[in-house]
C-alpha cells in the first residue's frame, strides 16, 4: 500500500479522538519516512487522550502497553498504536524509565523523542508539527538529538546503536555534536539490554548503508559494548573492505561470524539472545559457508543445506573470495533436483518394513539415508518401484 493511502486508512482513527474532544497526530518514524519518500512501517499515533479515554473512543481494542500509556486499537481489520502524550523522567541506570508521565500537549511528548527526524507529527489534514527542525535534518541528512546530545544519551544510552541504525537505513550523517557526545557516552551501552541492542544491530545490518552504521559502531568506540565484539575491533573494520550491498542483512551477520570465526558459533549467537531458530539456521549456515570453501557444491550437498543456506553461504564465500556469487545458479540446481526433503521419497519406513519383513529398529534409519542420498545423486529413480530393484541388487532385501 502506497504511504497516502495508508494515512487515508487511518485518518477516522484521528477524526474520531478529534470528535471525544482529544488532539491526535501521526508521529515518530512514519512522519520521517513520509517526508522521505519510503516506504512507512507502522503508523504511531499520538493523543492527548489517557488509555482509558482511548478505550472508551473505540470499540476493539487491546491492553498492549497501558503502563506505557499505549492501547492498540482494531480499525478496520489493522492494528494501530495510540500513545497518550507522556514524557519520560527519572531515567535510571541509563536505561529507559520504567515510569511514564502523561501530560496533555503533543510538543511535550515530541520534546522526549530521541531524534530530531523523529520529533516531527502530522495531522490528519497533512499539516507537519515540527518544533526542532526535523524537516532542515531531513533536508540535510543529519541525525540531530533533540536537546543535548550527551544528556539524551545518559538518559538512554541505546540511543547511540539508534544514531548508527538509521545512518545505516537512510544514510545520513550523524551531526557533530551527536557524533562527539556518541564518543564520550559509549560506555554506558554497558547498561543496555542485549534484547534490546539486537533489534537495533538487525536494523543496522540490514540497512542500505550497513558500511556507514558499521563505522559509527567502531569509531565511537561503541563495538567493545556488544555481545562478544569486544576487542574485535580489527575483524570488524575488515568487514568494510567487502561491499556490504551485495549482502542482505542475514548474510551480514554470516559474514561476521565468517571474519570472527567464533570457537563455538552457536554460544557466540546465544550471547545476543537471537531467536532459537535464527541461531540454528545461522550456525548452520556458517558451517556449510567454511564447507563450501574447500568443496564444490554437489547435488547431496545442495539437498543438505537446502536453498536458503546454499544461497546465503554461497553469496557470503563468493564475496570473500572477490568472485561473482552462483547463487542463482545454486536456486535452480536445487530446484531441479530429484527430491528436496525426505517426505518426498517415495517410500517410508513402512514398505521398508514390509519388504524385509522385519520389525522397525536403527537399521530402517540407515536404510532411509542411503536411499535419500541414492536418490538425490540420481543413481536411482524415486518411485516404489525402482528403489525396491535397487535394494534387490544391492542385495540389501
Ligand atoms: P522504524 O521504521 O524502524 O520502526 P521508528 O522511527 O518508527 O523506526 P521505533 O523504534 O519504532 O522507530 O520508535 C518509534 C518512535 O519512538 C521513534 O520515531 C522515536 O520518535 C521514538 N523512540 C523510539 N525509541 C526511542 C528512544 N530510545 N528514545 C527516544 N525516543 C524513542
Ligand atoms: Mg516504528
């Protein structure tokens, strides 16, 4: 859906919290990125109502993050989320504060927001809010704390991985006086949940100028506080010699893995808490990514991997190796082949069975392996037929 029409869905939610007597704005990333020109992710919405107000303007909605002062409202088959007004104070530790207070202007609430790109609303008729110059940082590329940048950071020290993500997303520069206090305040990432710095590092990576955001990382000094970074220093700023833009963002954190060769990759994973499954398949990949440096790739060892694991060690090893990537050429090998998981043979454990006249045990696991990588390497046909000739004359019936 075009950036126009995804307002014009959610401008009744606006024209409805006018009408209970609230104030309401767009705010946050998608007034950026509508100035910009990109693609919005979620429309934030901003009101002057309190949660409970919100909740009884409309009919559906969700408790999501009342402390927060965020209620999600159903509006037309989407979820939006409305956030009274609030500022935040009493940070501690660096972090976040736990507590919120609601006040009822919509500068207020822009005032606490971390960038000047992000301190911008719109209202429902089109008119910007922008009482920090979010527009002139847009104009000019600049990533612009609101207020001082040293305060803003020891506020919330995860600030400064938000400064290096969105040089990354939208290559902008950041600003001189955020660039310096991004210097000075990098220890307190120290404080900063792991949770937390991973969402923003995939951001990063997986940003148009990874290479720039990557930059920042290093030479503000903030690396040595991210989960097992520290003292890489050197394997990282060897990753800016590839062009990162042949990669997407999960072949970056591949790549890394590749320069960082952790002894163990999948403890290196757990220690940014990536999801269970994201830390299977990346560790998974590495290990067919430093196979697949030394080997061709053959049919068995595409049908192994699979597509996505081929593609994304293949991408990764052809750029270290400074050659043109095959991945292509790998998605069409394995999508010709003769089968693509083992609920494609033509035959399971019960015919083995059967044919043998034996009762299940580990030999049917190992019966079940040779026919799959007979298959796969074409020595014989998947059908019932052909594979129970072909145990016949290995004299394996
Ligand atoms: P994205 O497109 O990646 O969602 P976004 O700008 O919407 O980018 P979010 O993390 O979704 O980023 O945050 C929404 C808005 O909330 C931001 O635009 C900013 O105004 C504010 N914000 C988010 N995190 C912080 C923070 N740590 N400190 C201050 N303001 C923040
Ligand atoms: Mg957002």
């Amino acid at each position: 859906m075009n950036n126009e029409l995804i307002f014009e869905k959610a401008a009744p939610i606006l024209a409805q919290l006018e009408k209970a007597g609230f104030d309401a704005y767009y705010v946050g990333g998608a007034v950026r990125d509508y100035l910009l020109n990109r693609p919005i992710g979620d429309v934030d919405i901003a009101t002057a109502a309190l949660p409970e107000e919100v909740k009884r303007v409309f009919s559906k909605t969700v408790d999501v993050g009342i402390e927060h002062g965020t209620v999600l409202v159903i509006w037309q088959g989407d979820g939006y989320e409305i956030t009274t007004f609030r500022t935040e104070s009493d940070y501690k530790d660096f972090r976040r504060p736990e507590k919120v207070s609601f006040v009822r202007t919509l500068e207020e609430d822009l005032k606490r927001r971390d960038f000047t790109i992000n301190a911008m609303a719109m209202d429902r008729h089109g008119t910007i809010v922008d009482p920090f110059g979010g527009k002139a940082a847009l104009q000019s590329q600049q990533i612009q704390t609101v207020g001082k940048a040293q305060e803003r950071f020891s506020e919330d020290a995860l600030r400064m991985m938000r400064a290096a993500r969105f040089a990354s997303q939208l290559g902008f520069q950041l600003h001189i006086e955020t660039e310096e206090a991004l210097s000075r305040c990098a220890s307190l990432l120290e404080h900063i949940a792991v949770e937390r710095k991973l969402m923003e590092m995939d951001k990063l990576l997986a940003g148009k100028e990874a290479a720039a955001g990557i930059k920042i990382l290093l030479e503000g000094g903030l690396i040595a506080y991210l989960p097992g970074l520290l003292g890489q220093e050197q394997r990282i700023n060897k990753m800016l010699s590839y062009d990162l833009n042949k990669l997407t963002g999960i072949q970056k954190w591949l790549l890394l893995l590749v320069l960082l060769a952790p002894h163990k990759p999948g403890d290196w994973l757990k220690k940014w808490r990536m999801p269970a499954k994201k830390i299977k398949y990346l560790a998974g990949t590495y290990e067919t990514a430093l196979k697949q440096q030394k080997e061709e790739w053959t049919d068995f060892s595409l049908y192994e991997a699979g597509v996505d694991q081929a593609m994304d060690a293949e991408a990764v090893n052809a750029l270290l190796a400074g050659r043109p990537s095959k991945a292509e050429e790998l998605k069409n090998r394995h999508a010709d082949l003769s089968i693509h998981t083992r609920k494609e043979l033509a035959i399971t454990g019960k015919e083995l069975k059967e044919w043998k006249n034996e009762t299940g045990g580990p030999w049917m696991k190992s019966y079940i392996e040779m026919i799959e990588r007979a298959v796969v390497e074409r020595k014989v046909e998947n059908s019932k037929e052909k594979i129970k000739e072909w145990l016949e004359a290995c004299n394996l019936l």
